[in-house]
C-alpha cells in the first residue's frame, strides 16, 4: 500500500516535471505536493499544486512529508545576472532545507553538478559547491546530493551551445566505457528516475552523494510474471522439481 508522500519544488523545471509524473504514477507515493510560482499544467489524482512566491515562503506552507526534492536550477541566460543565479541555486535551496527540517521533513533530496566545488574559479561549480557546503552544514536528518554531468532530452526552450553538446555526446556517449562512463550525459529522465529510485531504496546516511555513474546504474526493478501451470504439469509428480516426494511412503 503506497504510504509515503512527497514535495517538489522545482517541478516546472526539466528535471522536476519527469519526476512529478514518476512520483504520481508510482505504487510508493500516496500523495504529493508541488511548490511553483507559476500554474503547473500536469493533472493527477494524487497531486495538490501550491503557487507561492519563493521569497516569502513559510514553514507552515510545507506539508508534513517523507521527501522534499529540490529540483531548482537556472541559467545565466534566463537569471540575467550572478545575483539572480544565486537567488536561485543558492539561496531558495538553503532556505527550503532549513524550513522542511523545521518542519520535521526527514528527507532532502536536491540536483546539485557534477564538478561542484566553493573554491572553483568556475561561477557555476563554486555556486553549486557553496549549496552543497550549505546545507552538510545545516546538518538535515537525510541529505541525498545528484551530481549528474550534462542533462539531455527535449527541453521547451531552446540552448544552442546544449544542443551541441548533446549531438556530440550522442555519438561520444557508446565510447565512454570503464572509469570514462561516469563522463557520460544523462537524460533528464533517467536523473528523475534516479531521485525516485534512491528516495525509496535510500542509505539512511546523515548524507549521501550520487555521482553520474549512480544515476545512470539506478534502473527500475524488473517484474518476473509467473506463468500459470497447467493441470498435467501440476499433477505429474516425477517432473515436479519444486516437490519433494517420497517414494518409500508413496509404494507402501
């Protein structure tokens, strides 16, 4: 019986709205809430949608829940400044964490790079390394960290620079073999499969870091049908193998 319930914020992102469709479609999750600050157009039964302005987010419009997943990220295209980037990456994340473990939230889920790291001369990585030194530092019960490398798929708006790099790592991708597959991109899907896989196989670690080799190694658990046996094969006791029978009784 699905017991558990999740919040996401981030859900109108790339990520987010795979894993929004994954966490209602599946058999684990009863409920879940999504945080946004615009309408989200994706319909389920066990879905409540909450519009709420970041800034101005309270404790209480978190609801009682077994996972928060933080699937917030931009662009310096779409933030148009480094502060609006760090608003973003940065800021929301800590704030987020540190309401849902007010709120008692035990699971904080967030999509941070791989190469992240405070002290890069890359803008982008020493952002994502301050996130990810943020919240170790706010000591939450459970941290899960993703580090994916490039994200592929079908993205609503367009990326130039992307876009060759995914035309480039569809044919690089089969080459990157051994300790070179961690260098592999990721389909957004698979990233939110991941997230989802982990929240409910999770290591219960203080925290835990899943590079790209993880998110690409997380695949969905296949179902074995049984096939039904028919009455000749049920009754025929010498082919039986899952049977034991004694012979010495069944000649007296």
């Amino acid at each position: 019986m699905a017991r558990r319930v999740a919040i996401v914020v981030g859900a109108t992102g790339f990520t987010g709205q795979f894993l929004v469709k994954q966490l209602c479609e599946s058999e684990e999750y009863a409920a879940v809430s999504v945080i946004v600050r615009r309408d989200f157009t994706f319909k389920h039964a066990k879905l409540d949608v909450q519009v709420k302005d970041f800034d101005k987010l309270e404790e209480n419009d978190l609801e009682i829940a077994d996972d928060l997943f933080c699937c917030l990220g931009t662009t310096m295209k779409k933030a148009m400044s480094k502060e609006n980037f760090e608003r973003v990456d940065l800021e929301y994340p800590l704030r987020i964490a540190s309401l849902a473990k007010k709120r008692g939230i035990p699971n904080f889920h967030v999509i941070s790079a791989i190469g992240s790291n405070k002290n890069s001369p890359f803008f982008y990585s020493r952002v994502k390394g301050e996130m990810e030194e943020g919240l170790i530092e706010m000591e939450l019960p459970h941290l899960f960290i993703y580090r994916p490398s490039l994200l592929t798929g079908g993205r609503r708006e367009f990326r130039l620079g992307e876009r060759l790099s995914e035309g480039i790592f569809q044919l690089v991708n089969p080459l990157l073999i051994g300790p070179f597959k961690r260098m592999r991109s990721i389909p957004g899907e698979q990233l939110a499969y991941a997230m989802y896989h982990y929240a409910i196989h999770n290591t219960k670690k203080a925290v835990t870091v899943y590079k790209p080799i993880d998110i690409l190694n997380a695949k969905p658990i296949e179902k074995i049908e049984e096939q039904p046996i028919s009455r000749e094969e049920l009754f025929n006791w010498d082919n039986r193998k899952d049977i034991f029978v004694d012979q010495e009784k069944v000649n007296k």
